[in-house]
C-alpha cells in the first residue's frame, strides 16, 4: 500500500513545491516507485518543474473528461508518475463555475496508487485552505508542514495547526530559506512550540536554487550540492515513523 505524504503550507513562498519535486525525483531514484499529484488546480507548478508535455489533467478527471490513470505522466525515471493540476485556464474557469464532486479527489489518489503499484504518493497542495489542500490532507499519512525559517512565517498558522490535530495522520515540519547562521536547535523548539511537530529539516537560502527560476529541479541541476544532503535527511525523517509525531 503506498503511503501518501502530504506538504502543505499556509502561506506562498516557501517553495513547498520545489521541495516536493526534489524529494519525488530522489524518492524515485532510490528504486521506488512514486506518485505525485499536483492537486494546485489555481496555481499549478509541477507541471513546469517536470517539463510535463500537454494531456489530461486532475482538473480534467474532476470534470469527467478523463480517468486519474489517464492523466498520470511517467517522467526522468522508470516509477516515477506525475499528475499535473491542469493545463491552461478553460478548466480553472470551469471548475470554478460548475464546481466537482470533492469525493473524487480521495478516491482518485487510491486508483493512481492502485494502478501504479505506487510505494509513495506526494500531493502538493494550495497555500492555505481550500477543498483540495483539505481533501488532500485528509488523505496523508504523514503531513509535511513547510514554512520559511522566521517569526512572520512561525505565526498566524492557527487554522492549519487545528485541522492537523483532527487529521489520523503523522505530522513534521520543514523549514526553509534558512539565513546563514540559524541556530538548528533554537530553530527546533520553535518549531515544536508553534506546531507541537518535530523538524524533519531545515533548509538554508541557496542561491543557486533561486537561479534556476522554477525552470529544472535542483537535485537533478545540481546533483552533489550540500542541499541534495539535507532533502535526503528530509526523506530520512519521513521514512523513520518515530521520527513524525501524531496530531
């Protein structure tokens, strides 16, 4: 049965989906089989970290035009399966208009699992809440919660941290864009003060991240970077289940 990890996080910018595709990538290159869905149907981005050529989408299964099998695109590495949230605005304006069956979304997380004998799932959400990021959290078994390594980002997370404690899953935290500097274990209470979860990882500001533009995934540009080290002790902590604490 695969298990579905979800990251999430309540604000933009903390390049939650950056990580999410460096971790796809090395999750993948470990010899499992993995799954990725882009459930960010109002601002999709993985479509462009993957390089995803045109076809269906999650928008287009939650508008019946498709099965979620068929929107599954093999990329980079033999297991590796994407979904993308959609491809062009008509099906934003549709879903937006005529709405879809939130049921769907679960059960087509399963049928991609299923149909791809996925060992890992990985769902990106929408900053903050909306009925996909809640779906989608719904469905984890360990929720990654991201937010950028200072005061502003560790504050105003109320609604994020009261639906986590009525969600059955594992919880953790990643911290990213890290200044030089930061103190690891002062970073740590923080972060267990704030969201009662323990740090999977901190992520330092990295120039050579920003320098990409969104345009490849790190640890494939950049493949001996230090940075690659610290998403491989992300996934470490993920792996290890008493490593993530339960809301």
């Amino acid at each position: 049965m695969a298990r579905t990890v979800v990251v999430h996080s309540h604000r933009g910018g903390t390049g939650k989906s950056s990580v999410l595709a460096n971790l796809a990538l090395l999750i993948a290159g470990a010899g499992r089989r993995v799954g990725v869905v882009d459930t960010d149907i109002q601002s999709p981005t993985l479509d462009l970290l993957f390089r995803l050529g045109p076809g269906p989408s999650l928008a287009d299964y939650l508008l019946g035009r498709c099965e979620i099998e068929a929107a599954a695109q093999q990329v980079r590495l033999p297991g590796l399966y994407v979904v993308p949230a959609r491809t062009g605005t008509a099906a934003l304006r549709e879903i937006m208009a005529s709405g879809y069956d939130v049921g769907l979304l679960p059960e087509g997380f399963e049928r991609l699992a299923a149909h791809h004998a996925l060992d890992v799932l990985l769902l990106d959400t929408h900053a903050g809440l909306n009925n996909e990021s809640v779906a989608a959290m719904a469905s984890a078994d360990v929720l990654v919660i991201m937010a950028r390594a200072d005061c502003i980002d560790l504050s105003g997370v109320e609604e994020t941290i009261a639906l986590a404690g009525r969600l059955p899953c594992r919880r953790t935290l990643v911290l990213s864009m890290a200044p030089v500097g930061v103190d690891p274990d002062a970073a740590g209470r923080r972060a267990q003060e704030v969201y009662g979860a323990p740090l999977a990882g901190i992520l330092p500001y990295v120039p050579e991240m920003a320098a990409l533009y969104g345009e490849r995934i790190f640890a494939e540009a950049h493949p001996d970077h230090p940075l690659v080290g610290e998403f491989r002790t992300i996934i470490s902590a993920l792996d290890a289940r008493d490593e993530v604490s339960r809301a």
